[in-house]
C-alpha cells in the first residue's frame, strides 16, 4: 500500500510554522506525522477503542494547582471528553484529539512577585536583628512564590488531532513538535497497548517498494544536483 491513505478531510498546502493550539486536520495547511502500529490491532481491542478513549481522557485542572494534564477528548468538540456529541469512528477511521493544558508562570511575573517577597522578608529579617536572608530561605520563597503565581494562571489548552486507520495500521497525527510526539506517542501505547512507529521516509519507502528492497534502500547514495 503506499503512502496516499490519508483522510479526505485533510487539504494539503505548504507547511506553515505550528500554533500548539492550532493542530487541526481541518486546516488549510498543517504540518503531519505519519506513524505505523507495530502490532496489529484485533477486533476486540478496537471494539474496546471508545471505552479506553474515556479511560484516558482529558482531566480538567482549571479548580486545581496542577500544572500540566493531557488526555485525549473528542476531535469534533475538545470540551467533550465523553464523546456525546458525536462518536470516535469514522468510517474505517478512528478520530480523536490530544488535548494537553500546562499551567505557565512568566519569568519577568516571577522575578517582579520573587522581588516583592524578598524584600518583605528583608524588612522582617531587619526586624529580628538579622541583615541577611539566608540562601537556602530564599529558595523556599522562591518555590513559594512560583506555586502562588502557577495556581492564579489559567492552563493554556492545546489541541492536536489524530486519525487511526485501524486497517492499514497507520496513524496520523496533525503535529510535527517533538515534545507533542512524544506525548501522543506514550499515551497511545498506555491506552490501547500498541506502540508507534513514526514512518520515516526510509519506512516510506519500504511501505512502498516491499521489505524485500531494505538492503537497496540502505546502500542508496546521495545525489548532488548542481
């Protein structure tokens, strides 16, 4: 089989530099991760892949201090982690999203927050006797501080959707960051017990050519246009 398995709702153009809130299939241009399954999936654990998807899904942590939580949730709706408003299968096609939110302090709110502690503790040291704040307490003030800053931030959501072609084993996966990756990379194989594989054009081209042409692909030579 060769490579052109893709989705139909997927529109090709130039890759354009990635918004980590903005990994939609449904773009105009997007950069794309080719993945293989390695092993093969039965019909058991497929029939399973809408339970595990809500197993695994995304955990919300606006009421909360956490810093980062990922999950997957529905590709139509990234706020319907139960999958109401419209089911994961599409066809031959699995679809779903990985929905990532990290908490995020700016190093220049830190340092003015850090600045303002610090002083306060200055004033309280001079109070005692003391001229000097210790360094191992200002390490503790800053670790205050930053989780005092982390929990008033609000996460920063990220999306980034995936396709599942169950039948010719192959995933796509509407990001090229490494980072997010790697994230779906793990969290895929956690849920459904399948690892990854990204298609490398060398794996391209033996999708394409067969396994018996590896040795011929592996002694190509480079060729210099001048």
């Amino acid at each position: 089989m060769g490579p052109d398995w893709f989705y139909p709702w997927v529109r090709f153009g130039t890759p354009r530099r990635e918004k980590e809130e903005d990994m939609s299939l449904l773009s105009s241009s997007l950069g794309l991760t080719r993945f293989r399954v390695v092993e093969d999936a039965d019909q058991a654990l497929l029939r399973r892949v809408p339970d595990l998807l809500k197993k695994f899904a995304f955990r919300d942590i606006d009421d909360s201090a956490e810093e980062r939580s990922f999950g997957w949730t529905n590709i139509d709706d990234m706020l319907d982690t139960n999958w109401e408003k419209s089911p994961p299968e599409k066809g031959r096609f699995l679809a779903f999203s990985l929905r990532l939110e990290t908490r995020r302090v700016q190093p220049a709110v830190l340092k003015k927050h850090l600045r303002i502690a610090l002083d306060q503790e200055s004033a309280r040291a001079k109070d005692q006797g003391r001229n000097f704040v210790s360094r191992d307490r200002k390490r503790e003030l800053k670790e205050q501080v930053f989780l005092r800053l982390r929990a008033r931030s609000l996460p920063i959501p990220a999306v980034f959707d995936a396709l599942w072609d169950h039948q010719a084993g192959r995933v796509l996966l509407a990001t090229t960051n490494a980072k997010a990756r790697a994230l779906f990379e793990d969290h895929f194989t956690l849920s459904f017990g399948l690892r990854l594989e990204p298609l490398s054009p060398f794996f391209l081209a033996l999708d394409i050519l067969g396994e018996d042409k590896a040795r011929k692909i592996e002694n190509l030579e480079p060729t210099v246009f001048i």
